[in-house]
C-alpha cells in the first residue's frame, strides 16, 4: 500500500492511498488535485473518506463521485454532500481490502470522526482531520474543550507505532508553541530540527507517529506536569484537567 499526501489551498493535505490499482482517498475538499493523481498513477478511486463537514474537507466530494463512481464515507452525526454511507462511532468499514475502524472524536466539530486501520502494509493507520495536529489539535469550533480532550484521550491511546495522517501542515508553527509550553522537552527540541529540514525541502513533516505526539504535543501532554505549570501560570484559575486542557487552547489561540 501507498500512502500520498496531496497538498491543496494553502496548507491542506488530501490523503491517497493506493494499492498501484485501487485508491481511496480522505476529505478532498478539492476534486483536482485528487484527479491529477488518478490519471497520473493511472488508479482507480474506489472510497472518500470524510472526517467532519467543512468545506476544505468536502468541497471535491460531489464532483469525484460523479466522475469515478466511489463509495463516499462521513460522519452520521453531519451534513456532507449526499448520498453518502453514514458512519458512527464503533462502525467499521471495509475499502480497498482494508476494515476501517470509526472512532467519535468531538471537538472541533460536533460529529468529526476518525478512520483507524491497525495493519496497512504492517503499520497502524490514522486518518484525524482537523482534531490531531503534529505538535496541536484543532480548534473547538463546535464542541466542548471536555470532548476534544477525551477525543484527544482516544487517538493518544492508539499504538505508537500508528502513523498519523492530519490534514494541515501546522507542524512548524505549533512547535513553536509547544516550545513555549516545554521549552525544557528534548524530544521537541530534536523533532523541531527534524521538521525544519523537512520542510526546507518542501516535504510534508506528516505522517507523524502516535508516539511521537506523545512525547512533544502539549496537547497529548496536558496532564504532564511540566504543561500543567506551565499552564497555570498563565490561567492560575485552571483547577481540573479539564480546565487546564481549555486553558492551553486558549493559550494556543493568542500565541503569536
Ligand atoms: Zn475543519
Ligand atoms: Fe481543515
């Protein structure tokens, strides 16, 4: 299996994987770069896979139904361009050979969802949209900081070994915040040169590793004493997990 990351608008990734016949593809909000690929690897689009209703996730799906034929997978619990198989929680679905476990992750949006494969050529597989970023998480546009931090909670109890597919290049810039947070963090540190040289060359710093993220996503961290200092010094009020949790991403939203 293939694994490609399509880049569209400023900094989206849409996510082929490919078998060199048979693709599947996840939230392309843009038809043609997705068709571009097709033609070009000579693939045949067999499912869309969809994480949470906006538009940068779903602006292409109308049109590659159309001209393929795919089986458009989304989330029950949103509005996405129809017909599609509606998917909860605890479903599992079968594209390209593969059984796609769904898992809830409210948060940024009240019905995102997440697609896990636990071997895809030997490895775990992570789609997460918007609501796990290399270094971040998504903003709660929708949801309750409570919901994305138990979402968070469930995609951190993955294997480490699980790449993680997100669909924006954030990383560089929730480094920065993240060394904010833990400037003392080694493993950030060395994670940070190592997505720099990445993206001099203009490669994707993604997939990254539930392992990684573990080790410097302050998001995943925020139970970490270093984090929870660190939080309270700016939000002295954040008693509970929870509130320290809100409190980083609040932080997060007013970094600069
Ligand atoms: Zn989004
Ligand atoms: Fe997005």
């Amino acid at each position: 299996m293939n694994l490609v990351a399509l880049p569209a608008f400023e900094d989206n990734y849409l996510w082929l994987l490919h078998d060199g016949a048979r693709a599947l593809v996840v939230d392309p909000g843009d038809a043609e770069p997705v068709r571009d690929a097709l033609a070009r690897l000579g693939l045949q689009l067999h499912g869309i896979l969809v994480t949470h209703h906006h538009g940068d996730h779903t602006g292409g799906v109308a049109a590659l139904r159309e001209a393929t034929g795919a089986t458009v997978y989304g989330p029950a619990g949103e509005r996405i361009p129809g017909p599609y198989q509606a998917l909860r929680g605890g479903d599992a679905v079968n594209v390209l050979g593969t059984a796609w476990q769904v898992i809830d992750v409210p948060g940024h949006t009240a019905g995102h969802i997440a697609y896990y494969a636990p071997a895809v050529g030997g490895a775990p597989l992570l789609f997460c949209g918007d609501t796990l970023f290399s270094g971040g998480c998504g903003r709660i546009f929708e949801g309750t900081p409570a919901q994305m931090l138990a979402s968070l909670d469930a995609l951190g109890a993955l294997p480490a070994a699980t790449r993680v597919c997100c669909a924006h290049e954030y990383t560089l810039s929730n480094l920065r915040f993240a060394q904010a947070v833990e400037p003392g963090n080694a493993e950030l540190i060395e994670y940070t040169r190592q997505c720099r040289a990445l993206r001099e060359q203009h490669q994707p710093t993604l997939p990254s590793t539930i392992g990684t993220e573990l080790a410097i996503n302050p998001f995943l961290r925020s139970r970490q004493p270093t984090v929870a200092k660190a939080v309270r010094a700016h939000a002295p009020s954040a008693n509970d997990e929870v509130a320290v949790f809100a409190a980083l991403r609040e932080w997060k939203n007013t970094f600069r």
